[in-house]
C-alpha cells in the first residue's frame, strides 16, 4: 500500500514589482533521506484600477479527502 505525505508551509515574500518570477523549491525527507525540488515560473501584473479579494471564515477545521 502506498503512503502518501504532504508539505504544508507559508511563504511571504516582499514583492519587487510586475514582471516575470520564479520560485524554487527544494526538500529533504529527514527520515528516508530523499530530495524532491521544483521550479514554477509566474508572473505578477502590473497593479492598476480597485482590487478586492474574499477572504474565507470559518470556525471548522476539516482533514483533507486524500489523508
């Protein structure tokens, strides 16, 4: 049977300006020693006109479908 693990972490990075970035991370599992990394490139858009996000409220803590 397979065993799946996952990483959860929280990143903030000051922000240079628009343009095109890219992020890399690399991991070691303690225990098996193994090394994982990726690359993911995006890009940030040049801030104009009024922007509003929804932030989400909750009281309950749920365990994802996949654990």
């Amino acid at each position: 049977m397979a065993t799946r693990r996952y990483l959860n972490f929280d990143l903030l990075l000051e922000q240079e300006g628009e343009g095109r970035y890219q992020a890399r991370v690399a991991v070691r599992d303690r225990n098996s020693g193994r090394i994982g990394a990726v690359t993911h490139d995006f890009e940030v858009p040049a801030i104009s006109g009024f922007r509003i996000t929804t932030p989400i409220l909750t009281d309950t803590i749920e365990s994802p479908s996949f654990a």
